[in-house]
C-alpha cells in the first residue's frame, strides 16, 4: 500500500509539473494576430500583406525571434466582412491569448474589432486607410497607411500648385470611399478648392458612364477626384477615357497604389495622379533619401517571394509588424500594456510608408512629407516634380 501511495504520489507529482510546464513552454512563443482580407472583393490588400506578414516572422524567427523568443502568428481571413473579422477578433483575445495584433485590411473590418481589442486592452495596429480609425484617439489602436484626410490633403496641395480650384468628386459607397469624400468636403475651403459636383457609385457597380456623363456636362470642372479602392476606380479611370474626358486631370487616392490597378485600368491610367508611400518610386528616390533603403531592401525581398510587384498594401503590414517588434523590444516584455506604451512612444521609426513618429495625441504618427505625388506613365509609376 505504501509502494503504491509513493507510485500516486510520483505520478501526481509528474502531472503537477507537466501543468506548471505547458505555460512555460508556451511562453517561449509571443503570440501575435492578424486578421485580413486575404480573399474577397479586398484581396489585393489582404494578400501582400498575408504574405509579407508570413515571409517577415519567418525571417525574424530565424534570426533568433525578439528578445531571445519566437514570434507565432496566427492569422485569419475575415473575407473583407465586418461581422467576420469581429468574430475572429474575440478568437484572437479569447481562444489564442495574443499580445497584439497587426490587421485588418480595411476601415470596415477594422472599426468593426476595435471595440474588442479595446475592452481586452491588447494593442491594434490597423493597416485601415480612414482616418475615424485614429481620430478621436483610443488608447490601443494604431495604424500605418496615411489617412483619407492627407490624401486629400496632398491633392489639394497639387491641385492649388496647378491653379486648378474647381472639382467634381466620384466616390465609392464603401467605408473608405464614403469617409474619404467627407475628409474631402471638410478640407476643400482650406486650400481654395470648390466642390461643384458630386457623383457616386457601389462596390457591385460595373460601369460609371452615367455618373461621368453628368460630371463631363458640368461647367467649369477643372479637375476629378476619385476617393475609392478596389475595382471602382478602375472602372471610373476606363469610363473617364471612353467618354473622352483626358484632357480634365483625373486623381485617385492612394488605395489605388499597387500595379493591380495600373493593370485593371489598362492605357487609360496614364496621366493619372495620385498620393502614395515612397515605396513605388524606391529606385526613383535620391541616394541620401532616409527611406530609400528600406523600400528598397523591402521591395526586392517581397517580389523575390511572393513572385508579384510590391504594393503599398503590403508595405503597410510591414510597417505595422516592425513598429510592434521595435516596441517589443523596447519594452522587454511581451505584456500587451508594456507594448501599447511603447508602440505609443515610438520615435523617428523608418517604415516603407514614411517616418514615424507617435505620441499620446497621435497614433499614426505621419504628415504630409509622408505622401509623395506620383503620376502614371507608361504603365508605371514616376514622380510629380514639386510644384508641377
């Protein structure tokens, strides 16, 4: 009786330090989020940066992981819908215990998972283009592309250099399109420009000839502006140059910025404007520019992966994934309220969408000197020269 006592004694024992074991073995690992569009009517943002997400720990984790531990991601496809994302965000929180989380792909999803991130008080690093994702500020969300705000913001400023003051405006009913045409409305006094018209078209819609035809027999339009992404302005870019409107600039905003839509647009894309991050012009930029480096060093590591041209969609994961690992370290800790302060204090950090620079009062941590003004020709991206 007694051996046997011993046995139990021994086997409890054993199993008592197999549980205190499993949480130490499982803290070897910081485990991250994502939740993006990788498939549905938002892959062309979901998809670089599933894969630059994927590509990126993988290399990170080679080197020797983020303070002598491996990163685990563990990413989800909400499909581009809201309740999708919300309900995986609870899994994230919930089910996986992540630390922070790098996602979603667009404003939608992501307003639809910030009220968990939030109430979980885990760290959000949204790769969302709308501004409402960062204003008013909350405490544990952050984001990286630039917002529909300094998108406008950057073509008034080309449109003013070019004495052009009268617009119509073609926007897309989704989150981004809808919030960008209002950033829009509200800056347009600021910098002289006069809204005459205004059209607007679903992200089902085929053909925006009709919109176009009423914006082409408005007197006194000098220029377009489309706040949109996917495929609508693509459709709206074919349209303008079927109903032979090229002679009227045409802008698009810069959730347009990858060669899908140079591609979908076909010749009518050239003479086309728009805002972008440095990254589609790296090799373009002057030796002593600070982000040329890693535009570049991005660019060739992606496109030798994934076997596709680099977009500024997964640059933006890029920079969300390298912001949260540069504040992982700085923290020394892996505790989601150590990383928020420290993603919140995160200074002079050179991304492929410009130079970061947060603070309590900004979560985003870009200006305007972010966005360079490109414009198609030939198929391919170049530089605005300033003041043209």
């Amino acid at each position: 009786m007694k051996a046997l006592a011993a046995t139990r004694s021994l086997i409890a024992a054993g199993a008592l330090g197999l549980a205190l074991a499993q949480p130490a073995v499982a803290q070897q690992a910081i485990k991250i989020g994502a939740i993006l569009s990788v498939t549905g009517p938002a892959s062309f943002l979901g998809e670089p940066e599933d894969k630059t997400l994927r590509m990126y720990v993988d290399k990170i984790n080679a080197a020797g992981g983020v303070n002598g531990k491996k990163l685990e991601l563990v990413l989800y496809d909400d499909g581009g819908d809201a309740n999708k994302a919300r309900t995986f965000a609870t899994r994230l929180i919930e089910d996986d215990k992540v630390v922070a989380m790098v996602g979603g792909s667009t404003t939608g999803t992501t307003m639809a998972m910030i009220p968990v991130f939030e109430a979980a008080e885990v760290p959000l690093i949204s790769l969302g283009g709308a501004i409402e994702i960062v204003e008013p500020v909350q405490k544990y969300v952050f984001k990286t592309p630039h917002t529909d705000k300094m998108a406008c913001e950057k073509i008034f400023e080309n449109l003013k250099q070019r004495n052009l003051t009268n617009i119509a405006m073609i926007s897309g009913t989704d989150g981004f399109g809808a919030s960008m045409r209002a950033q829009c409305n509200i800056a347009a006094p600021k910098y002289g420009i006069k809204v005459v018209a205004e059209e607007s078209y679903g992200p089902r819609d085929s053909d925006m000839t009709a919109q176009l035809t009423k914006i082409k027999n408005t007197a006194g339009i000098q220029a377009v502006v489309n706040p949109g992404f996917g495929q609508g302005p693509a459709i709206v870019t074919r349209n303008y140059a079927q109903l032979g409107m090229t002679a009227t600039p045409l802008y698009q905003s810069h959730g347009v910025a990858s060669k899908s839509f140079i591609e979908l647009a076909g010749a009518a894309a050239d003479g086309v404007r728009l805002p972008a991050a440095a990254l589609l012009v790296g090799d373009k930029l002057p030796d002593g520019d600070p982000q040329k480096k890693v535009v570049v060093d991005y660019k060739q590591a992606y496109e030798a992966s994934a076997k596709q041209p680099v977009s500024t969609f997964g640059g933006h994961a890029y920079d969300g994934l390298f912001i949260l690992v540069d504040s992982i370290k700085r923290a020394n800790s892996a505790e989601p309220e150590k990383i928020r302060d420290a993603i919140e204090a995160t200074k002079g950090f050179i991304g492929t969408g410009g130079i970061v620079t947060m603070s309590p009062t900004d979560h985003l941590g870009l200006d305007l000197t972010a966005f360079r003004m490109l414009e198609i020709k030939g198929g391919d991206w170049t530089l605005v020269a300033p003041g043209s």
